[in-house]
C-alpha cells in the first residue's frame, strides 16, 4: 500500500458539502482505503468554474491505498454529484 495525497472539492450549495464527505468516505472504505489524516481547508473561490460552480469546499485526506484500487474509487467519484473535482498525488517517502 502506498500513501497519496487526496484532495476533493464539494459543491458548497446547500448542504451538498457534509452529504458528499460522507459519501467519499464510504466510497474509501468500500475500496479498503485507511486515512491516515484529514483536513477540512474550507470554502475557496475556484480559478475557473467548474460544473458552473464558482465556489468550492476544499477537503483533504492523507490515505493509504493500494494503486489499482485508485482505478476504481475513480470511477465511483465520477459518479458522486456533489464531488466537483478531486486529485490523488503520491507522496514521496
């Protein structure tokens, strides 16, 4: 297992935040993911809008996971709606 960096960004309308956390969280676990930390990094404006959203609420998880595993919480993201955008960077040792 390796360790990654994951940062999403949620939908800041209504109460799409804590909805879609919540999902993303079960969505790791399902896939046997274990974060290690989390940060909430709050609300931020975007560079550019995104699914005609202008404001983001930035989230990130210190996880580890196995790399084919990423393959298929990829997938799963793309189908949370409340997920705008989301990036997994390796960290290095």
């Amino acid at each position: 297992m390796r360790t990654y960096e994951f940062v999403s960004i949620f939908n800041t309308k209504e109460d799409n935040y804590a909805v879609g956390l919540k999902a993303v969280k079960e969505l790791l676990q399902k896939h046997g993911v274990e974060i290690s930390s989390e940060e909430d990094m709050s609300d931020r404006q975007l560079a550019y809008p995104v699914k005609k959203e202008e404001r983001g609420h930035y989230h990130l998880f210190v996880i580890k996971a196995a790399p084919e595993s990423l393959v298929k919480i990829d997938e799963d993201l793309k189908l949370t709606p409340s997920v705008l955008k989301y990036l997994f960077v390796k960290q290095e040792k």
